[in-house]
C-alpha cells in the first residue's frame, strides 16, 4: 500500500507483475471489495444480477462456478466452492468462457433449399431433419467431447433408431495448453469421459459406411481433408450446433441449440465425476437447447418423446459405463450414478 490516509491505494511491488492463470482470484479474497476486475467494474450494480449454480466446460477439470446475469446477458463467472473438484478457485479462461461461447451464435435454424439455406422454426427444421435421416439407412454420429450426457445419450439412440452407425468423439485430447497440475487440464473439452461412458470412441477416421451423418457441436471439415468430399456425398448431413462453422455449409439442416449456458446439462469430467449444471439464461427466440432438438429428432424417428430433462438425465446417466452403445431403451435406473 502506497500513501497515505485518504489517498492510500494497492499497487504492486516496484518490478513485479500478476501474469498467471489464477489472477481472478485475487479479487474474490478481498475482504472488503476493493479490489475489482477490469472486465466487470461498472458494469452492473451486484444487487441486480440473478446468479445460478453451473460447470464450466472450459477444460475437462469442470471447476464448479456462478454464473451471474441480468436481462439475458452473463455478466461474470465466479468459481463455486466444491472441495473434491475445485475448491473455492477457478482459473482465468473460465472467467471470460462466455465471451467465447455466446459469441457467432446461431440465432435461428436452417434448411437448405435450391441450393440456399432458408430460416425457418424449429420444427419445420427438425420435421425435414427427420425425413432425411430415415431415407439413409445407417447413421454415423460426429460429436464434439463439448456435447453433454444427455445429448450424446440422445445422438446414441438416433443411431440405434437408424441402423446403429458409428458413434465418434472427434475432438483432441491434447491441445497446446499444457496441464498445470492445479486445475487447468489440455483437455480443453467438458465431457470426454461422459462420452465414452456412452459408447462412443475417440477416432480420426472418416465414417464412410452411413448414409446420412449427424454432427453433434463439432466441426470436423475445419482443417481436416476428406471430410468435405465425403459429406457432400452423404444421403442426409444434419448439424446441431450453437454457433456457426465451416462444417455448417455441408448440412441439409442445421438445427440452432442453445448453449451450455442456456439449458440445464450434465457432463463427466477426467476425474469421472458427473456433474449438473443449471441455466442462466434463456436462449434467443426460436433457439432449442440441444437436449431438446435431439428429443425431437428421436421422437420423429420413432423413439421416446423425452420433454421433461429430469426424467432424460436419470435414463442417460444409467446408460454410463455400459459396454459398447447404449441401448435406444436403457431401463436400469436403480443405481444410476447422480449428478452433484
């Protein structure tokens, strides 16, 4: 502290700098408010904001936070007290995840026509979806490891419902941050582990046995060869997504689906550990959460028409840990695992 009396103030020690992944934190610790995050200060009086408990799918460590917000925009995240997880901290990424997730939304879904995609509601997109899907045959599932339980519980019974295709995590385990040994994992994806609890495998390859591929918040054509050719081949490419992307342009449909922000989700993270997290906000008009769209897509297909997520989230977690895809059906919900 420098000065003194009225004009006192904290600076830093002459040569030195706060430059790591957990500055934030250094403002929740302050006991009495005076120290403040440039991306929050002014910005909203705290007694107006609604706060709600949530995951943060920024890595696959899925540090507990609140997220807080008002008249639909998040306004900070802030790390929610969890001694088996994270315990009172977050790192940084995850204190600006919703600038990074709620930025290209897709405000609207899509159907091509001539040629050229037209807006229309949700419904209509996920009734042509339907068609298109039960004319191929077979079904190949491209998720990213960003889908929740309950999504890729969903996609995994759309498979079994038409022909019982591949079921693929296409997503990179190891990216270019390293861990740290704290909280900060190069698993930059929530739900790796809920995945693969549901059957689905970690794969490069291209899917080229099915007729129609359904991408799951993935983006495979970005830098990748070979996908483009063989997805403008496809009988019937359909992509649920929340933002845009280069694998977008391919698709028959895309379905517009909220963001994890958006809708209630569970996800595994790499200690194996499922968790829930809640809404903060609610998604723009004519947008879906993505538990919601896959629902219509399974209902369409024949399969159960799920509208209440407590009821979906039991059956997808009792399906965790079962060998090989679940079944489109899975009954044992006695000892399902519960999310915290």
């Amino acid at each position: 502290i420098i000065e003194r009396g009225d004009h006192s103030r904290v600076e830093l020690v002459p040569g030195s700098a706060v430059d790591n992944d957990y500055a934030g934190n250094i403002v929740d610790i302050c006991p009495v408010g005076a120290l403040t995050s440039r991306d929050f200060r002014f910005r909203s009086r705290v007694w107006f904001l609604a706060s709600s408990d949530a995951v943060c799918t920024g890595c696959s460590t899925g540090c507990n936070v609140r997220v807080d917000s008002r008249d639909g925009s998040v306004y900070r995240i802030k790390p929610r007290y969890n001694p088996e997880v994270n315990g009172h901290w977050m790192c940084d990424h995850g204190r600006r995840l919703h600038g990074e997730v709620l930025g290209r939304r897709l405000d609207h879904s899509m159907v091509r026509r001539d040629g050229a995609f037209v807006a229309v509601e949700p419904e209509t997109a996920v009734a042509e979806a339907v068609a298109g899907i039960s004319r191929a045959g077979k079904v190949a599932i491209v998720a990213s490891a960003e889908a929740s339980v309950e999504e890729g519980f969903l996609a995994a019974a759309i498979s079994s419902r038409v022909g019982g295709g591949r079921l693929i995590v296409d997503s990179p385990a190891v990216s270019d941050v390293a861990d740290d040994g704290v909280l900060v994992s190069t698993d930059r994806f929530p739900n790796r582990a809920g995945l693969l609890g549901l059957g689905f495998v970690e794969s490069e390859e291209i899917p080229r046995d099915a007729g129609a591929i359904l991408v799951l918040r993935a983006d495979p054509v970005l830098g990748r060869e070979g996908w483009a050719a063989v997805l403008e081949e496809m009988t019937s490419v359909v992509a649920v997504m929340s933002r845009d992307s280069e694998t977008a342009a391919f698709a028959d449909q895309v379905l517009a689906a909220g963001s994890h922000f958006e809708a209630e989700a569970s996800f595994v993270n790499r200690q194996g550990r499922l968790q829930l997290s809640h809404a903060s906000i609610a998604a723009p008009a004519g947008v879906l959460p993505g538990w919601r769209v896959l629902a219509g897509l399974l209902a369409g297909l024949g399969g159960t028409d799920y509208r209440d997520f407590s009821e979906l989230s039991a059956r997808a977690a009792a399906c965790l840990g079962s060998q090989g895809p679940p079944r489109v059906e899975c009954e044992a919900l006695e000892n399902s695992p519960k999310a915290i």
